[in-house]
C-alpha cells in the first residue's frame, strides 16, 4: 500500500508503529540515538528517518551534547494521541478476541460435518 | 506456531484509519463471521456492552445496522450504512454512519467508506480494515470522539502546538 503523506501532520507521525515505540522509549526520558537504534532493533539510517518525522511535528526534540545527538519527547500535547490509538487498538483487540472464539465454534462446527 | 494475535491500527494517510489483523481460521469462516448477524452480536461489542440491533442485508445496495447499549453508564451508540461491494470471502466495501454525530455535523461529510480484505495463507486470515474519511477534518473527528473526557483539551493544546511549528 502507498503510504503517501505519511509526515503531513502529527496524527500519521505518532500513528506509525515503529515511531510510537520511540515515543515508548524516549518516555523513559532523553535518549542518544544509539539507544534507540538498539532498544528499536533497526538500522540507524531508519531510526533517524522516523525521528526526523517526528521532529518535523514537533513530538521530540534533539539537542546536540558533544558528538551526540540527544533526542526527548516534546509536549505532553502528544500523548493523547498516542493514548487515542492505543485505545482504538484495545478496543479493536477486544472485539477481535471475541470474534476468535465465534471462530473457534465455526470450526468446532465444521469438523463435526465432516465427522458426521 | 506462535501466532501474534494483535490488532495493529496505523494512520496511513490524513484521510485514512488501517487496522490489521490475522486469524487461525479460513478466510470463509471469518468472512461468515463478519457477516452473519447471530455471530456478529457475540464478537463485535468488544465485551463493552450489550448488541441490541444487528442487521445485515448482505447485498450491494443493502443495508446495515449496529446498536450497542454500553454496560459502563448505559449509553447507546449506533452505526449504519450500506454495502457498495461484496465479494464473499474476499471483500466487502460499505458505509458507515455513526448516529451520534454532533449537531452541526452533517452525515454526509461524516460517513466513511469501510474496505475489508480477508486474504488466507496457510489456512489463516488476514484481515485489513481500511477507513476512508471524506478529508482530514471528519477523520479528527473520528478520533476525538473516541477519546476520553478532557483529552479534547490536549487537543486543542496539541494543534496549538502543531501551529507554533509552522
């Protein structure tokens, strides 16, 4: 699928997984992109793509201390965002989970057809 | 196998909510289970509430409703729509309308557009729901309407946020 657009506001910038677990990890507190390239188990070119979409909407902020690059979450004006999506995820699983089950007795079902 | 059974919901684009999903069951079953009312009154409230209404007239041009009565405080939340394609076992395009819409807010600009896929390997599913909102404006609105009391404050402190940038 396209994925135009993606840094064209805050919503799509925080949305994206990859970027909403940085946000998870730098809300432990400021971290050195090395940290994130770690925790994140991706390769640096990418980390520092997605943290510079989320500088772009202004979700974290770097700062340059010696040869690094610090990066800390800016505002707590993002969380609900953040909070939003994990909300609809929840509720999403929750509905999915039930649907599991229907599942589970359709097949339950079927194989009794085919005993039968 | 371990299977990862966890909904992923992403903002592809300003018009846009993804939510993906994979199921230990064939895209036949999940596709009757989606769509048959008796089995989506047991999965769909999300254990939140109560279904009161479940209808489905599986055709294109035919309609649907859900009804749900909340257990927390008891409030009613309503969907409606109409399927504009089904493909069964592969797709199903429709409408949604929430009936909770503000006033001011017409159903026309709030009503999205619902793709379903269902795509099977190895005798699981997965599935993808993409919403398509008219424009970004009806998408926030979707958003916030699903969050919690007082996050709209945040917000609004966000698009303040947001401006400063600019």
């Amino acid at each position: 699928m396209a994925r135009a657009a993606t840094t064209a506001d805050a919503f799509n910038a925080i949305a994206e997984p990859r970027r909403r677990q940085i946000l998870d990890v730098l809300a432990g507190g400021e971290r050195p992109v090395n940290d994130l390239v770690l925790e994140l188990g991706l390769a640096q070119p990418q980390v520092s793509k997605h943290l510079r979409v989320l500088r772009e909407v202004g979700a974290v902020e770097m700062r340059e201390a010696g040869r690094q690059r610090l990066y800390r979450l800016r505002g707590e004006a993002l969380k609900p965002i953040h909070e939003w999506v994990r909300n609809y995820e929840r509720s999403w699983n929750e509905r999915f989970e039930q649907l599991d089950s229907v599942l589970d007795d359709l097949k339950e079902d079927e194989g009794d057809d085919s005993d039968a | 196998m371990t299977v990862t059974r966890s909904a992923t919901v992403t903002l592809p684009t300003d018009e846009q909510i993804l939510v993906t999903r994979e199921f230990d069951a064939p895209k036949e079953l999940v596709f009757k289970a989606w769509t048959t009312p008796e089995l989506v009154r047991r999965w769909w409230h999300a254990n939140r509430g109560e279904m009161t209404v479940c209808e489905i007239d599986l055709r294109v041009g035919g309609g649907w409703r859900y009804v749900m009565v909340a257990h927390d405080g008891g409030m009613e939340v309503g969907f409606h729509g109409v399927y504009r394609e089904i493909v069964p076992g592969e797709r199903l395009v429709s409408t949604e309308i929430y009936e909770g819409l503000p006033e001011g807010v017409s159903e026309d600009d709030a009503a999205t557009l619902n793709t379903v896929t269902f795509e099977e390997q190895d005798g699981r599913t997965h599935v993808t729901l993409l919403v398509q909102c008219q424009n970004q404006i009806s998408r926030d609105a979707i958003i916030e309407s699903g969050m919690e009391n007082g996050l709209q404050d945040a917000l609004d402190l966000l698009e303040q946020a947001a401006q400063s940038l600019r």
